[in-house]
C-alpha cells in the first residue's frame, strides 16, 4: 500500500521533480562533504606555487607567509656576499641595500594564489639624492656628469631588489642618455697598402661581408681575422688589414690572443729606415692556420670602421664609449748592425742592412694617475743582413 502510494508519488509531475531535486540535493551535498574531507585543512593558507620574491609560501597562513618573507628580507640584507653596484669600465659604486624601503602591507595585499609576486620596494627621496650625490663623486664620473639615466638605472636595480638576487650589477654605458654624441673615436690605426693592391676594391669587398664596412666588437669577445675575411680576401689583404687592427689597438685595452708577423723585410720594395710595417707586422695565411685574433677586454662595445685614409692607406676606426683611463703606449727601438764579411766568389756578394728589435708596451693609468698596470703588447725581432764583399 505504501510502496504503491510512493509509486503514484514518484510517477506524478510534482513528485517527479521533487524525487530529482532531493537527488541531485544529495548528490551536491556529498560533493561539498567530500571537498571539504580533502581539503578542509588548507583552509586560509596560499596554494603551491605561490611565491612572494624569492620566497615559496605555499602551504602557509597570510600570517606565516608575511613573517617568513620579512625574515628572508632580514638575511638577504645582512647577507655580505650580495652584492649590489654600479659603474662604467670596470670601476663601481656600490650601493647601499639599508636605504631600501621595503612596504611588506603592499607587497601581501598584491599576493594571489599561484603566482609570483615582487616586493614592493622603493628608495626613498632622500635616498635617492644620497645615491646621485655620492655616485657623481666617484672618479669614473669626472667627465660623465649628466651622461647617464640613472633613474632608468635605479629602476632595473629595484626590480632585481623585488626578486631578492644576490647580484645586481648594472654598466652605465647600457643607460646613455644621448648615444649618440657619448659615442666617439676612441682609437684609429692604418697601414699602408702593398705596391699594386687595390685599396677600393679591398674596400667594397669589405662592404660586401660587413655592412657600411663596419664589424662589431662587443664586450668581452673576441675577434678572428680569418673568420671575419672570407676566402675573397688574399693573404696578403688580411696581412694588411691585420696590421692596421694592431696598429689601432694599441692605445686601448684591447688584448691580443694570437699574432703571427714576417721577421724578413722586403727589400725590394722597402729599406730598414722606411719600413712602414715596424711594430705593426702582422701576417695572417689561412692555408697555414696563421691568424690574428683580438679580445675586447673590458665591459665596453665598440664597432671597427674600415676606410682608406686621405693617403691612400689602409685604415681603421674604433668607435665606442670613451675610456676613464689613460693608456700611454712606448715604442722601443734598438738597431742591429750588421757585419761586413768577406768572400773570393763575387757572385756570393750582397748589401748589408741593419736588424731592428721593437717593442711596444702598453701603460694604463686610472683617472687619478695610478698606474695600473704595464705590459709589453708587440714583440719584433728582425734579423740583420751581413754585408759580403769580394776580395781578391
């Protein structure tokens, strides 16, 4: 009798509805039972990968997070191994991390599930003003005053701030304000062309491998002759343009990790008082593996401009940022002299000619007048000829 009222119940319109509403109430209510069973404890806490900085705070209260994100803050800026600075050619300003403002109610309010977020963290004005004042003291900065964004500069330390690296070193040359007039000729060299070489032909094939006839060197790099100059370049061109390279290199701190030179002088074309190649020989033969290979060693990009010059040589422009340092480049020069011998075959005759040893050291003085270092940048060494005369 029940069973069949319940039937009836079930099988009318009403009944129907409410039977699948009671259902699905129960089926929702489980669900939610079920959630709750699974997740009830992570309640109130952030999900996984949340990260505050540099600070996983997955797992934990609003309250725990904060407290472990400042305790972190804490270490990082007593941390003496982090390091912080700036500066222009190897010189640095260090900045110091206690002018920071870290805003923890800003940084927590900006969290969201799941996701990393920066601290928020600023200088204050005050702050801001030490920083100029002290940094435009630095003696990199004598004559760079007004050069440099050092807002856009101050901007990019900040952001590393609010991931909390452990360093942030920021050239100044990456924030010049006018590239364009900062950009100078810091050096230029040439070397004369062989008796029938083609100095614009050498020149337009340059063009052709290098845009403008202009190659790169950025910081930190090196640079091959061999692999700049193609096959369409003789052995004696790449000697050339290796030696109006080493020509203008000298008064930098371009470094020179492979060099090879010709210690016998043409005398057919030269003698020992006009030789023109003297502490600039180079000698580059891609059949023998000869190279000549430099190394821009400092944090600053140039660009090499090939030309010839108003003389007809061959030269070399480097562009780039100017250098804080002075660089005094010596040429040392001592005559060989030959030695007359004697011979009864006149056909075994021949002129004497003195050798030639030259040396070329390279001095660099830093904007106070330290000398910071010296070195010998070329070597040569040219062998004299001994004068044979006949005697009966």
């Amino acid at each position: 009798m029940v069973m069949g009222m319940f039937s009836r119940f079930r099988n009318s319109n009403i009944g129907y509805y409410t039977y699948t509403a009671l259902v699905l109430a129960v089926g929702a209510g489980s669900l939610v039972f079920f959630y709750f069973m699974v997740t009830g404890f992570n309640i109130g806490v952030y999900e996984a990968n949340t990260v505050i900085g540099n600070v996983y705070v997955g797992g934990l209260t609003e309250e725990e997070a904060e407290q472990k994100v400042r305790e972190r803050v804490s270490i990082w800026l007593e941390d003496d191994s982090v390091t912080y600075e700036t500066g222009y050619q190897g010189y640095y300003y260090e900045i110091d991390r206690d002018l920071l403002n870290f805003d923890f109610d800003a940084t927590m309010a900006n969290v969201r599930n799941g996701t990393r977020t920066p601290l928020v963290v600023s200088f204050p004005p005050s702050a801001l003003n030490t920083i100029d004042f002290e940094l435009n003291q630095m003696h990199f900065m004598e004559d760079f005053t007004d050069q440099f964004d050092i807002e856009d500069m101050i901007d990019d330390i900040l952001a590393d701030t609010a991931v909390l690296r452990e360093l942030s070193r920021k050239q100044l040359n990456n924030y010049i304000i006018d590239r364009e007039s900062f950009i100078s000729v810091v050096s230029e060299g040439s070397a004369p062309l062989l008796p029938g070489m083609d100095g614009e032909s050498l020149i337009e094939r340059i063009e052709a491998a290098h845009a403008e006839a202009r190659l790169p060197l950025p910081s930190m790099t090196a640079l091959s002759v061999l692999d700049s100059f193609g096959d369409e370049f003789s052995s004696a061109e790449l000697d050339i343009i290796g030696s109006a390279l080493l020509d203008a290199i000298q008064p930098t701190r371009i470094g020179i990790i492979e060099r090879h030179y010709n210690p016998r002088i043409n005398f057919d074309h030269f003698t020992v008082d006009d030789y023109p190649y003297f502490g600039k020989n180079v000698r580059v033969n891609r059949p023998a593996g000869f190279d000549f290979v430099i190394e821009n060693e400092c944090f600053l990009d140039f660009v090499l401009e090939f030309h010839l010059t108003p003389a007809g040589d061959f030269g070399v422009r480097i562009k780039g940022c100017p250098y804080v340092d002075t660089i005094e480049v010596e040429r040392i020069e001592t005559v060989i002299p030959y030695e007359t011998l004697t011979t009864s075959h006149p056909q075994e005759t021949q002129d004497g000619h003195n050798g030639r040893i030259v040396r070329i050291k390279r001095e660099i003085h830093a904007s106070n007048g330290e000398v910071l270092d010296t070195y010998e940048i070329v070597f040569e060494h040219y062998a004299p000829v001994n004068e044979i005369i006949y005697t009966d």
